[in-house]
C-alpha cells in the first residue's frame, strides 16, 4: 500500500500525553495469540501497553502521544500476523454498554438483598417465631424491610421507568403488573410488619425482582454482542476512500472524516466508498450492490456514482456530493421514510401477553377484596387477600417466558451465522408465510466465478490464468482464481480493455471481446450465459471467451427446496429478465419478476402483506433498502449495502444461504416454546391464583411457586438450542 | 437470642462486603472479557523469560 493513512479519526486521548487507539484483530483465537499480540506491541518502542479482549476480537493499544505514528501500529500487528483494523465506537455502543452495567449493578442489589432477607425468612420458616411474645419475629421483619425498601427502590429502577413508559403511553406492558405487584408486596409487608402481623412478603418481591432482572441480563447481553459483532464487521469492510489533498497526494482516509466537497480517487478494481459525482476519469462500473443490475455501466465525468459499486477498468476521481440531488438516492430516501412510517408497530408476544394479563389479574383482585367484604371479613383483611392475589400472579415466569427463549434461540442462530438485530425479530420471522429473495448477491454469491469452465481446455485456461494474474480487473481476478495459476505472465495493461503479452514469442491477449476481436467466438457463449460477463483470450491459433457471472450460492438449491416446503418462495430482482429467469429456472423458483425498481419491489410486498402472507425480504441492494424495511421481517447478507444493512433483522455471515432457512425453521420453534412458556406460567396461576383468592397462602408458600415457576419456563427454554 | 445482636449485622456485613467486591469488579472491567480470563489464568507472562515453557 502506497497511500498514506490518516488515522487520526480513531485516536483517542484518554490521559495527557497519551493516545489510544481501538482495533479489531482478526484471527485472535486462544490464549497464545493474547500473549503474541500483548508482547509484541509492547517491544515496539513507544508503546505504554496494549490489552487483548478476546471476546470482543479486539485490542486497545495505548503510547505515548507524539512517540510513533498510529499507522506504525497496524504495520506492527500485520507483521506478528494478525491484520488489524481500527474503529471508533459509536454512541449506541457505549449506550447498550451502559444499560448492560447498570442492569449488572441492579442484578447485584437485588442478589445481595434476596440472600440476605432470605437468610432470615428462612430462620422464621424454621421456627424462629415461636416464642410467645414474637419479637424476634417482628426484629426480623424490621431488618428484612430496612434492606428490601432502599434495595428495591435502585434494582426495580428498570421496571419502573420502563411501566411508568407505558402507563404515559396509555397502554400495558408486563412492566405494569410486575411494578404494582413488587410495590404492593412491599407495601402490604411493611403495613404487616407495623402492625406486628405474621406474614411478611418481602423475600417474595426481592426474589421477583432477581430472576427479572437476570432474565434483563441475557437479553441485553445478547444483544450487545451482536451489536459488538457488527461493529467488528464494519470495521473489517474498511470503509476508507483516498482522499486526494492538496498537491495531488492520496491519502487513505476513513469515510467517517470524509466530506462533501472533498475529491476522491478510486483505482480499477477498487469498490467506490461514497456517493458523489465522476470529476475525471472513464471506466466501467459494476453497480449490482446498488441496483441489482449485473451488466457494467460505463461512466465518464458528470456520471452519478454511488457507495458500493465496484469500479472495473480505469482510475476514477470522484467529487464527493452529499446525497441530495442524486436520483436513485432520493427516491430510495423518499421510499425508506415512507415505508418506515407505514411499517405496523408491531405488538411483541409478552406485551399482548400483557395487555390480556393484566386487567385478568387486576379485576381478579378486586373482585376478590369486595368478596371477601361481603362475607364480613373486614376492609383489612379482605385488602391483605386481594394484595397477595396480586403478589402471587405477579409475572415473574411470564416475564422470563419469553426473553429466555429469545436468548437461548439467538445464541444458537450466532453459532450458525446469523446475527439477530432485536429479539422481536424472532417472532416476526416465525410468522413469515412469503418469502421473497432478492437476486443479485442474495441468491447469487456476490464474487464473480467462471461459469462456462468445463467448456475450456486446461491449457488454455492455464495461459489465461497466468495472463490474469497481472491484471487489477475483478474478472480477471475470477479466471486467476479458477485456473490457480500461480506464476504471473508479466503483461501490459490497456485499462478497461485488457492485457498483452508475448509467450514463447507469440502475441497473447486477454480482455474485452472487442480488444481480442472475438465477437463471433462470443456470440454462442452469449446466448448460453445470459447473465455473463465475456473475457476473451486471444492466442495466433485460436479465441477462447470465458462467461464471468455471479454463481449460486453453493447451497442456493437445498435451502430453497427446503423452505419451499413450507412457505411460498418468490424472486424480486432488478436484474434483466433473462438473468433472472435462468436463476429462477436453477431453483425452480416458479414466481419471479424482473426488471424492479425499488417502488415496484414494495407494491409487491404490500400487495403480499394486504393478502396476509407476511412477507420475508432476503435482499442486500441500495435498491432494496426501501423494500427491507416495508417488508413485515427482512434479512441481508454482511455483504450488503450499509443502507439495506441497517434496515434488516438479521444479517447472515459467510458464502453459505442455509442461516436464512436456519433462522426461519429456529423462529418456528422458539415461537412454540414461548406459547408453550406462557402456557405453563397461566397453568401455574390457574393453580395458585384460587388458592390466593381463598385465602391459603402464606410467604413460604408464595416464595416456593414464584422460584419453582420460573425454573420452570427457563428450563423449557433451553430446548430453543436445536431446531 | 443475644447472640443475634452480633450475628445478624455480622451476616449483613459479610452480605454488603460481597455485593461492593461484586461492584467494584463490574466498575473495574473484570467482567469485559469473559473468555479473554480463562487463558490468561494459565499464561506464564509473569515468569522470566528463560522459565517460561
């Protein structure tokens, strides 16, 4: 790498005089590569130290401000043999970071206090109450609310923030009920307690809280790992342009620190990082991340480029614009707002779990207070029943009923390379009844392969591989590959027409039809790969042309069939019709439509959702951005676009189709355990609820169903493993 | 029952100790990498150069 690097976008100064530096680092495995890695830097001169998270696949690296350049550091790291890649993070990361610490610290109150109230409710299940003047008991009592009430008023912090929401919002949410539950519990207790009374239910709220806020636990430690992986993703995609600066020098710069205005150069072969308009320069552009069109556009100066193309033959300098005034930008914005308005705020399970829960437990309640005043109870005592009603259907398993399964299933997903953007996700993805995949880098592997090789003697391909190795161009890079060859043919380049040679004294070429004058050779091939790109070799005997497409993905076939079976399967491309139709003929994908704009692909899922089929969008175009976020659950490969990124789910890693089918067959399953979750906690209430209401229950009693309802549902949770 | 004047704020005492060891370690990053630990339980960095094995 020639350019310079300005990293100054990443460093940070956590002291003075001393800079740090965030560095994802591939290929950190085990314990060796955390001393190789550690030990290494720190020799380099300058170094203050450097500290391996191998969770997270990272490294922060600290020196001394001014003693080296940050490049040094990333040149240091390739040379122990663990290419590194610098990231800053953003405030969403370290905002889940905060909620995660502070969920951790409400998990520690709430375990210290249950222990410790624990410790003495214990003693009076025990006995300790029997001394005739009750004391002790009422000592106890005293202590157990002395480190309930200030503990419960911090670890129930998230719960009542979160119900008081709702409440605003006029509408139920299981924070509700487990608020008033917890709050009336230590109320009622503390009112036993003045009142020297013998049942108090303070270890009853402090366990609720504990298992709740360990349920809370999971579930944002999920998520933040996702969160983490994607980060780490986006690092290693290398956003960086060269900027060209003052005096014509290039400058590799990270497009974060990139501004309208500013003047980009891409070299051929080389994906263009930013939207902007073409300064100089001519060259042929692959915009298949951006429209799904895979035939190479041919720009000059004035053409509109956008982030994500992939530029094919010659240099390019861009002007970098901001995105207003580029029309296909436009209409995607215009479309991605519209449909994110439209998109139907969708009611997770546990909440319309609520809505229905609640005003149950809550007239049950009352009506259980007004009966037992009608039988000449007193107000009193009917009030102290109808509270332990409320504590005892209080949702403790309800409210881990369906994050633990959330957990559980996406912890199995990552496993199998997908990664869920939000726990709802799973819900909406089991619901999913039409599935419609994007062509273009969904179905098809994004990176160019030979397609028509067994047509092609092994020598020829041979010379053309060893010809190729010489050229930057992307599809020469395919034939290297399918050839691999190793020894380059030192060859000229003619940019954006191909390379020359003399081998063995003979002239050979390979390039563009045109440049080998084989356009009758091309013909055949042409019509038996509609959707190929042609290279040609020319040798003094004979032409060969070699059909460059995007293949398949290799388990494109089986993970179609396999979703097939139930759900109905449909093609948005835009893509020519002919390269669809033979892709849709391959997987015997009967609906399929071609030639889309991103506003026709949302008709069709709208037209979808108003039949009630509930579409699923696989897609990773700029294209289908707007189509990604209208759909009711949509996925993208991390190959995608940033845009289509952002709007989807979940995002599948690797060359492989099979996470899609994985998270769809894992969404059915999980959905089930829910119900099935659900079910069992309403089955418990419907056992002790009547008991409650009759009046039979005591703190022990209510302490044991309340831990053994929720060992319950988490362990039933667990079989969310394997589909 | 005099025993319990020392033995209950004995228990919460101990109780407390553990819940601010418990925050002190999540404020100080002891929970940040998890896996990251298990490894370097086991490295021998803090040897001389010529013991390590």
């Amino acid at each position: 790498m020639t350019a310079a690097q300005d990293l100054s976008l990443f460093v940070r100064r956590p002291l003075d005089g001393v800079a740090a530096m965030d560095l994802v680092v591939e290929g950190v495995h085990c314990g060796a590569c955390i001393n190789a890695i550690e030990a290494g830097l720190r020799k380099q001169a300058g170094v203050r130290g450097a500290r391996v998270n191998l969770a997270s696949k990272r490294v922060t690296v600290e020196w001394n401000e001014g003693a080296l350049e940050p490049p040094a550091i990333l040149e240091r790291l390739e040379a122990l043999g663990y290419p590194a890649h610098p990231f800053a993070a953003n405030t969403v990361d370290s905002v889940e970071r905060a909620a995660e610490q502070q969920l951790m610290r409400c998990l520690g109150v709430a375990a210290f206090a249950t222990m410790n109230v624990m410790l003495l409710s214990v003693a009076l299940w025990a006995g300790a109450d029997s001394d005739s003047n009750s004391a002790t008991r009422d000592l106890f009592h005293w202590l157990s609310a002395l480190v309930a009430l200030p503990c419960v008023a911090y670890a129930g912090m998230p719960f009542f923030v979160s119900a008081a929401r709702a409440l605003k919002a006029g509408s139920l949410n299981m924070d509700v009920p487990i608020s008033l539950g917890v709050t009336l519990a230590l109320a009622l207790s503390l009112f036993q307690t003045i009142a020297h009374e013998r049942d108090a239910y303070f270890d009853s709220a402090l366990m609720l809280l504990m298992f709740l806020l360990a349920g809370r636990v999971l579930d944002q430690r999920m998520r933040r790992r996702a969160r983490d992986f994607a980060t780490n993703l986006t690092a290693v995609r290398a956003d960086r342009a060269l900027k060209l600066v003052e005096g014509g020098e290039a400058c590799e710069t990270p497009i974060a620190a990139i501004h309208p205005g500013d003047l980009v150069l891409v070299r051929a072969g080389e994906r263009i990082a930013v939207d902007g308009a073409v300064e100089d320069g001519r060259s042929e552009v692959d915009q298949s991340l951006v429209t799904g069109e895979t035939m190479p556009i041919a720009v000059s100066a004035g053409a509109a480029v956008y982030a994500g193309a992939l530029n094919l033959s010659g240099a390019l300098r861009v002007r970098v614009t901001k995105e207003a005034g580029q029309a296909l930008l436009d209409e995607v914005n215009a479309l991605l707002a519209k449909a994110m308005e439209q998109r139907s705020s969708y009611v997770r399970i546990a909440d319309r779990a609520a809505r229905f829960y609640a005003p149950v437990v809550h007239l049950t309640a009352l009506a259980t207070f007004l009966g037992w005043l009608l039988v000449g109870a007193g107000w009193q005592h009917s009030l102290i029943v109808a509270i332990t009603v409320l504590i005892i259907t209080c949702p403790c398993a309800l409210g881990l009923a369906v994050p633990a399964v959330q957990v559980v299933a996406a912890g199995a997903l990552f496993r199998r390379g997908l990664l869920l953007n939000s726990g709802e996700a799973l819900e909406r993805l089991a619901e999913a009844g039409t599935i419609v995949f994007d062509k273009t880098g969904t179905l098809t592997d994004p990176r160019p392969t030979l397609a028509n090789g067994a047509d092609i003697a092994p020598a020829d391909l041979a010379l053309a591989g060893s010809l190729a190795l010489s050229s930057k161009h992307p599809l020469a890079k395919a034939i290297a590959d399918a050839s691999g060859a190793k020894a380059p043919l030192s060859g000229h380049e003619f940019p954006g027409r191909g390379v020359s040679t003399l081998h063995h004294g003979k002239r050979v070429k390979l390039g563009s039809v045109a440049f080998c004058n084989a356009e009758a050779e091309a013909a055949p091939v042409a019509a038996a790969f509609p959707d190929a790109s042609l290279i040609a070799l020319k040798t003094p005997e004979r032409k060969v042309v070699f059909a460059i497409r995007q293949g398949l993905r290799s388990d494109a076939r089986e993970t179609v069939a396999s979703l097939a079976r139930g759900h109905e399967i449909e093609i948005l491309s835009g893509d020519r019709r002919a390269a669809v139709e033979l892709v849709a003929r391959e997987l015997g994908v009967a609906r399929f439509e071609s030639d889309l704009k991103p506003k026709d692909k949302i008709e069709r899922l709208k037209t979808l959702s108003a039949a009630g089929k509930r579409p699923l969008m696989v897609g990773d175009g700029l294209n289908d951005a707007p189509a990604l976020a209208a759909a009711h659950v949509s996925i993208s490969p991390v190959s995608a676009a940033h845009i289509a990124q952002a709007q989807a789910d979940a995002l599948f890693l690797g060359e492989r189709l099979a996470p899609v089918a994985d998270a769809v067959n894992f969404a059915v399953k999980a959905r089930r355990l829910m119900v099935e979750n659900l079910c069992l906690s309403l089955v418990y209430n419907a056992i002790a609820a009547p008991l409650a209401v009759l009046g039979y229950v005591t703190p022990l009693i209510a302490a044991l169903a309340m831990s053994g309802s929720s060992v319950l549902v988490t362990l039933n949770a667990l079989r969310a493993r394997d589909a | 029952m005099n025993v319990l004047v020392y033995l209950v704020p004995l228990a919460l005492a101990l109780g407390a100790f553990g819940l601010a060891a418990f925050l002190w370690a999540l404020k100080n990053g002891q929970f940040d990498d998890l896996d990251g630990a298990a490894w370097r339980a086991i490295s021998d960095d803090d040897l001389p150069e010529d013991e390590r094995h």
